[in-house]
C-alpha cells in the first residue's frame, strides 16, 4: 500500500515546506476511499512527528551516552587534558581571552544557546529539534555528568566561532587545516576523492588503523564530501543560536544542488564556518564556501572540485574575508603588509594550486596514484604545497600544522581501493616519508599489479606517478 500511495498520490514541497498539495484525491471506488483515508493517517502523522528528522529521541539520547561513555573511560587524566588544551588554544589564537574565566564562559554560552528560541514558523523542519537536543545532552550528563565538559563536547566549535572569531581578535589566523577533492569521471571506473586531515599533532596520541573491505560508496541522496576549515577574524554574530544538529534532518527530497544550496542558505546559523564540497546522485559537484553566515557556491561541470583552508576563492567570499582582514588589522594596529597578510595570501597561493593540480589530473584522467600524488603534494615550498610537515608562517608562530592522515580513494566500481597514510603524532616525520595502507573494497582481491604500480611510482608528491593504472591492461 506505501508503494501504491507513493505512485498515486504526489506531495509538491512550496516555498515554506510547510503545506502539502495532493493530486488524485477524488475516490471513485471503495478501494480508493480506504486508501485515501490511509493517506491521510500517514500526512497527519508526518505533520505531528515531523518527516524532516531522521532519528529518534532514544538514538539522540544513545549519540550522547555514547560520547559522555567515551570520556568516563579515558578517565580524569584525559578528560584534564581536553579542557587544558581548550584553554591554551584559545589564549594563544586569542590573547584578550586571557583575561577571561574560560570555563565560566564556555558553560554560560552553552546554556544561553539551549535557551535561546527556535522560531519554527521560519524552520518547520525542525519541529521536534529541541527534544533531540535535549536527549543527546541527557545522554551524555548520565555517562558524565560534567556541566564543562558537556560545554566543550557540544559547544567548543561554536564558541571559537561565534563568540571568539566575532568579539576577540586573535593575534594570529588559525593554521589552515585540511584539503579535499573529487573526482566524478576517472579511469579507475569509479569516482575519487582524495583528502588531506590537517592539525596541532600535539593534540593527539594515535590513530586507528583505516579498515578494508568497505561497501561501494553510493550517491542515491546529496552527500558531503569531506570539509575543511576556513573562517574569519571580525566575522558576522549569527541571528539564530539554538543548537539545531543540522546532520538529524532528514533532506532526501532535496535531489538537485541548487536546491539544497537554497536551504542550507536558509539554515546559514546553524553550521559552517568552513569550505566543503556537496555530490548530486548523477556525481555532479559544487564548492561551497562559507563564514558564519556568509556562503559563496562554485558549481562545477568539468567533473572534478576541490577545496582547501584558509581561503576563498568565489568572489564575493574572496571580498568579504579581505574586508574583514583589514577590519582584524586595524583592531590589532597592524599594517595592512602584515605577517598576517602575507600568511593569508599563501592560504591563497595554496588554494589556487590544489585546483591546477586537481584540474590538471581531471584532464589526463583521474587514477588512484594521481589522487595521492596531489595529496601529498611537496614539490614546492611552504605555503604553496598541498600537504605540511610543521612549517612555520612566521618564526613567532605558536603553532603549526601536520598532516597527519592522508587517503586516496577510489569509492566504487571494480577498482575499488584505496592508499592511506597515517602519522603518529609523537614523531614527527613527514607523512609523504611514511609507507600507507593497501586496501580493496569490498570482494574486491588484492592485485599485484596495484602494488607494482605503486612501487614503480616513486616517491609521491615530487612528481606526477603513472598514468596507465594496470588494471585497465588487465582483460
């Protein structure tokens, strides 16, 4: 009966998504009469439960125990560690904050976001929002009950963001951290996404071992394609500040990139900042490039995208971070020549050689090793190069960048696999030095051929591999 409904009655979203317009309504027949009322039954229940969210209160509370779970088991030691780091971060990226009770703060920012309305006339989607919102918490306070590391867990993002990016100028731009790219048509037969996953490595200890045999991926709805950071000194305060988990609402019926794009513009204060990259189920692509309330999108009809930190590239992006530089140098009484300013132009030097690269490699034909060989691109100096190994800015610089994993994925099709590589944060090698992981999709077997191309490639980063993947010799 679902099956039938969903061929005989059709649901048109308007411009509110808050009304439905029904077709075929009249019945003629007994049949059509029950299925009409069962029609209704389940539009009434999508109107009280809310179709748009796509967990329950008992999988939010789940989400939320199992983090605070995870923190109980690292035990008082880590957890120390976690709010120790959140303070020497913030101080060093933003020198007044010294001045500040940092816990106090995080925790009263916390609960005036929990407090704050949500106007569901403008945001129907979210009708039953904050009840998940309040199991996740709920989950998390009965495996740890700690009102700051609750803060932290929920809010640390938003804090630096909304609170620290707008109100407390940094004495120096967060390093930039992370590059993806993609591509929709390749000689492996199936779609690559390549990703660097830049940071402090003091952070961390270590890093799982990635795992094989992974399904093919699939594209039956829009998908994010990995993000990276990139955000702005003096940035704009949102008009919203509810917790809304833009990842609990269910967008299926939203199949084309235009149209999404216009609703996460709409929802523009609940995520973001940063520069990620969106997949249309036919493979087609678009960079979206956001501040906090501000977003630029660059569609793509080559077949390949990419993105980076610290920059954007789509102009009225690139216009509203050089205003809001000068804004941060004028704040700080720097010159408009400043360290700053020469470190954000290589954010933008960097950019715009991850797109070469990306488009360079689209042209010959995307392969598995050409992915990698970008990623962990070292050819040229810092702040051009794709992947870091700690480099400094400036020599007064407090912290610096790694990357410190690395993968090349080829996500579907018979040549599944993939090359990964990860750092161990206390020695710090160069992950381009470091020998990856091997790994075939799902049923997929290991080919020899694989890994005497990947011999024969060298050392990847410094030059471009081979491009006849041995698989496609293969009959």
């Amino acid at each position: 009966n679902a099956t039938r409904l969903e061929n005989r009655f059709k649901k048109n979203r308007v411009d509110d998504d808050s009304q439905c317009c029904l077709s075929c309504f009249n019945a003629t027949t007994y049949e059509d009469s029950c299925l009409n009322f069962l029609f209704f039954l389940i539009v009434a229940n999508r109107l009280a439960t809310n179709r748009y969210l796509n967990i329950s209160t008992e999988q939010a509370y789940a989400s939320g125990a199992e983090a605070g779970e995870n923190i109980r088991k690292g035990g008082a030691e880590a957890a120390e560690r976690r709010c120790q780091q959140f303070v020497n971060w913030t101080n060093i990226q933003y020198p007044p904050s010294q001045a500040l009770d940092l816990f106090d703060e995080i925790i009263k920012f916390d609960r005036m976001r929990m407090a704050a309305d949500l106007d569901l006339t403008r945001f129907p989607e979210c009708r039953g929002m904050r009840q998940l919102v309040e199991a996740a918490r709920r989950g998390f306070a009965d495996r740890y009950d700690n009102p700051l590391m609750l803060a932290l867990h929920f809010n640390i993002h938003w804090f630096h963001s909304r609170v620290m990016n707008v109100s407390y100028v940094g004495r120096a731009p967060e390093p930039p951290k992370c590059t993806d790219f993609w591509f929709a048509e390749t000689r492996e037969g199936g779609p690559i996404h390549g990703s660097n996953r830049d940071d402090i490595r003091e952070h961390y200890l270590s890093f799982p071992e990635p795992v094989g045999g992974q399904p093919p991926k699939k594209f039956d709805r829009i998908t994010k394609i990995g993000g990276v950071s990139s955000a702005v000194l003096c940035d704009e305060a949102p008009t919203e500040w509810f917790p809304v988990n833009m990842a609990w609402l269910d967008l299926r019926d939203l199949d084309t990139l235009p149209e999404y794009m216009k609703f996460m513009e709409h929802y523009r204060d609940f995520w973001g900042p940063g520069n990620s990259i969106y997949v249309d189920k036919h493979l087609n692509s678009v960079s979206v490039e956001k501040a906090n309330r501000r977003m630029g999108l660059r569609y793509h009809n080559n077949g390949c995208s990419a993105i980076t930190a610290g920059a954007y590239l789509t102009p009225e992006m690139a216009a509203f971070k050089r205003d809001r530089d000068l804004a941060s140098f004028k704040a700080r009484g720097l010159p408009s020549d400043c360290t700053d300013a020469l470190y954000w132009a290589g954010c933008e030097r960097r950019y715009k050689r991850l797109i070469k690269l990306v488009e360079a490699e689209n042209a010959r034909g995307a392969t598995l090793l050409g992915a990698a060989n970008i990623a962990l691109d070292h050819a040229v100096p810092f702040p051009d190069r794709i992947c870091i190994a700690g480099e400094k800015s400036h020599p007064d610089e407090a912290l610096q960048n790694w990357s410190l994993q690395t993968f090349a994925a080829v996500l579907s099709g018979p040549n599944q696999r993939c090359l990964h590589w990860n750092m161990d944060p206390t020695k710090p090698i160069p992950i381009y030095k470091l020998t990856p992981w091997y790994l075939t999709g799902k049923d997929i077997p290991m080919r020899q051929e694989w890994l005497n191309e990947l011999k024969l490639a060298g050392e990847l980063g410094t030059s471009q591999p081979l491009h006849e993947p041995a698989s496609t010799k293969l009959k």
